[in-house]
C-alpha cells in the first residue's frame, strides 16, 4: 500500500514538472502571454506549491522567471520574487542552490528603485558564500 502511494506521489510530482516545463517553454516562445500566465498563478501555482518537493521546486523557478516578464511588476512581486526569497532560505540544499544560480536574472528583474528586495538579495548571494552546504556555496 506504501509503496502503490509512493507510486502515485511520484507520477504527481513527475506530471508537475512536466506542466512546468512546458509553462517555461510557451512563455519564453511568447505563446504564453499575460494572460496565460497570469492563468498559471492565479488559478495553478498554489496547488503546485502545495507539498513540493525538492525535484518540483526545482523546477518551478525557471518557470516563474519565464512567466515574470509577461505580466505587471505588482503580481512578480507578490507571487514570483515572494516565492523565489522563500525558496532563498529553503530547508534543503538543492533549491537553494536553484535559487543562487538564478539570482542574476531575479535580480535584473527588480526595480533599481525596489532597493529593499536589491539588498535582501545581495544578502541572500553573502550568506550563501557562507552555506553549510558546500553545494551551495560553490
């Protein structure tokens, strides 16, 4: 029985970043317009973040970068880079590490006038030189 649900749990996951992966695609092909992906956060993004695992999170910050520059910079804030600072200070390695190898594109994304979110990840980028993780430091 635990394993038929490991089973399932797996197939979820694996159907997950497949969506993602197409996501990222068609908006960084331009299929995918404001409307689509505003279609993705509104109505999809809270039941992909529910229970993730690393392999989904993995996977859902290239898609968020992608989705980011079709839609208004009120909702990248509230939803892309709120996630992304999350995902900054995970609990397992590997996002973090996910996290610090997009750091340069989050940050372009920012406002130059957005200077608390500039700091908070030139701070993110200090203490990830310092990660008990030397997968993530490197």
């Amino acid at each position: 029985m635990v394993q038929l649900l490991t089973k399932k749990s797996d197939q979820i996951d694996n159907a997950k970043i497949a969506v993602l992966l197409l996501i990222e695609k068609f908006a960084n092909e331009d299929y995918f317009a404001k409307k689509e992906c505003m279609v993705f956060l509104n109505s999809s993004f809270d039941s992909f973040m529910d229970g993730a695992l690393f392999k989904v999170k993995k996977q859902m910050l290239p898609c968020l970068l992608a989705v980011a520059k079709h839609i208004d910079y009120s909702d990248f804030q509230s939803k892309v880079l709120k996630t992304y600072m999350a995902f900054a200070s995970d609990s397992i390695w590997g996002v973090r590490r996910v996290s610090i190898e997009l750091l340069p594109q989050f940050l372009n994304m920012i406002k130059e006038t957005e200077t608390e979110e500039l700091i908070a990840g030139l701070d993110f980028l200090k203490n990830s030189l310092a990660d008990d993780s030397r997968w993530v430091k490197n």
